[in-house]
C-alpha cells in the first residue's frame, strides 16, 4: 500500500533519475536536497545511504529503484542481492 | 489508406544491450525473426509508424500520470538510458507531427487521450526502432499508456482505444503502420527478474491471434501481477493491437522464452 510518505521517497528517485541538475546537487550536498521533501527520518536515512534494500522493503517501484542503485555505485548482481537480502531479513 | 502494417515484438532493454547473455540457439530464434519483421516493415512502404508502447518513470510520474498519451512532437530524443545500458546512440526520432494531431482528434471522439509535444523515447520505443528502423529516419506516432502505476485504465479501455486507433487510421490518406512494444509476463529489477511464466505468455498470445475480447480482458490487476508480474501490466500495449487489427490474421514469427532477457521473445505480424 503506497502512503502520502512514500510518494515522496519516489519523487525524490524520480527527480534524480530524470534531472541531471538535481542529481548534482544531490552529490555536492544530499541533506539539502533531502530537506525539500516530506520524509520521515527512516527515509531521510535509506535514501542518504542508498539503502536500497530498505527502499524495496518499503515498496519503492523497482524501475524507480533499479536506476538509482546503478547510479549509486551498485552493480546488478548486488543490488537484486540487496533486495533478496533485505527481504529474507525481514522474515526472520 | 487502410492500415499497412501492423505487429506486436517485445522491447527489453537486454536485447540490444547485452544480446550475448542469450544462448546461440536463443539468438537463432530471436534476431532472424525480428530481421523478418523489419522486412515486412519495409515492403510496406510506410509514411508514418504508430508506436504503442509502456510507461516506464521516463516521461511520467504519480503527480500526473496519463492513461495514454499521443506525442504531437516534430522529433523525439531518445534513448532516455545511457549508451553503455542500451548499445542504441542519442538521436532524434522524427515525429508525424500532422498525422498525430490528426489521429488524436479523431481517437478523442471515443476515448479520452492526453497529448505531449515533449516525449522522450526510452528502451521500450527505442529497442524496436533500433531493429527495425536502424536510421531512425521513419517518422513515428509515439503512444505512452500506463503499464505502471494503478490505476491503469482497464484492459477494456486499450481494446477500445485500439479500435478507434484503426477508424483513424484509416480514415487518413498516408500509409500508417502500427505496432505495439512491450513484454508479455516479466518481472523487471526485482530479485525474480529472469522469471518468465511461458504458459500465461502462450495462453496470452493464443486469445490475441484470435481477438478475443472477452479472454484478453478478463484478467484482474492483481492476477496480472501474480502470474505475469509487474511487468505483466505492458499487456496492454498488445491488446491494443489486437483491438485494431479484429479479424486479420497474425504469423508468430518468434515465440522464444529467453531468461536472459527477463522476457520470451515474443514478436507477431498481423496480415493487414
């Protein structure tokens, strides 16, 4: 179920996967961009530190997802791994 | 001029960018098949191709999220992906900039339609136009529907905008081809990417060849995503060709599951 919070994860995914000025000032100062949205400290927190994992577990859409790990360093294999993971961790 | 040409091929985004991942058998299957497509494509002389394919968080977001939308644009830059991703090199596609417009009236008689003079083109119109127009010099008609994010518009609603699309098209004097880009079932950046039910895909395919509207609209949102995935949604893309292409008959000219490509290599002419 997507809630008024999540929304603004994934607009803040959005604006960074199509805007390449947002995508820079994010690189040069992250909380500030960070600020201009509605989030909640846990998001605040997964998105800062790329935690895609967590990002999935809240259910970002993985095309919104997907880019953002790319662009985050993470390559395929471990951002699909990431997923797996955080979803088994979630089981236990 | 009746519709000239009119079929329906998958566009995921590993098949111009790592074709290699495939088997050779795969591959065998695969790109001969889709040569024979840009064959008949070409033999039928277009003046303009309509391109029905999946929003994929390109052109569109929550905050504004059309059911479809007709792009009225001259050109469209494309690909949105970078080049490494895709293999496929930053162009302009011309764009039917009349014939749009034109066909987006008369369609708005019937169905309510947005419309967008700034469409980028993704993988989703990009890897066809890369296969099948490699100088991407024929104009398009590029049509974006919500695949993604729910509500959709009904199932029901693509067949009715696909039969309004052939009155149109008809109706005008260039010779118009049309062709629906999208998987059947996938389940796209996700851990079960890779999966593909071929049974759902089959059973798919089998009502489309027959337009059968009751069978291809009876699927519920949510069986969709059980049995065909997140990805299962771009359906509609296809439906939208059968609606326009009611009583002709298709050649399957490739049905090949391929894993490595998260989808089965599903590409269809339809004798028009």
């Amino acid at each position: 179920m997507i809630g008024v919070s999540l929304y603004a994860v994934q607009k803040v995914l959005f604006r960074l996967n199509n805007d390449a000025a947002v995508r820079k000032r994010f690189a040069a100062d992250r909380d500030a961009v960070l600020a201009e949205y509605a989030l909640t400290p846990e998001e605040r927190r997964a998105l800062a530190e790329a935690d895609v994992g967590r990002l999935h577990l809240m259910g970002v859409h993985p095309l919104l997802l997907a880019p953002f790990a790319g662009r985050s360093g993470l390559k395929w294999p471990d951002y699909l791994a990431a997923l797996q993971r955080a979803r088994n961790a979630q089981r236990t | 001029m009746p519709l000239a040409f009119a079929a329906a091929a998958v566009h995921a985004p590993g098949i111009t960018g790592r074709p290699q991942n495939a088997t050779e058998q795969q591959r065998n299957a695969f790109f001969p098949a889709y040569r024979r497509l840009r064959e008949r494509l070409e033999a039928a002389r277009l003046d303009a191709l309509v391109m029905v394919s999946a929003e994929h968080f390109t052109n569109f977001f929550m905050n504004n999220m059309p059911a479809f939308c007709f792009g009225l644009a001259e050109g469209f830059p494309g690909p949105s992906e970078d080049e490494p991703f895709l293999k496929i090199p930053k162009t302009t596609v011309p764009g039917a900039a009349r014939l749009a417009r034109a066909l987006a009236t008369a369609v708005s008689e019937e169905v309510d339609i947005s419309h967008s003079e700034e469409l980028v083109l993704d993988h989703g119109f990009m890897v066809p136009l890369h296969l099948l127009t490699p100088d991407m010099r024929l104009p398009i008609v590029p049509i974006v529907v919500n695949c993604l994010a729910a509500p959709r518009p009904a199932l029901k609603r693509c067949y009715a905008l696909g039969r309004s699309l052939r009155r149109a098209i008809d109706a005008r004097a260039e010779r118009v081809g049309l062709l629906a880009c999208g998987g059947l079932s996938h389940w796209p950046a996700v851990p079960e990417s890779g999966k593909i039910n071929v049974e759902w895909d089959r059973a798919f395919l089998e009502d489309f060849l027959a337009h059968r509207l009751d069978a291809l609209t009876r699927y519920t949102e949510e069986e969709i995503e059980r049995d065909a995935g997140p990805g299962g949604h771009e359906v509609r893309a296809w439906i939208v060709v059968s609606a326009a292409t009611e009583g002709a008959r298709g050649e399957m000219l490739c049905f090949e599951p391929i894993p490595a490509y998260a989808i089965t290599g599903a590409i269809v002419a339809m004798a028009v």
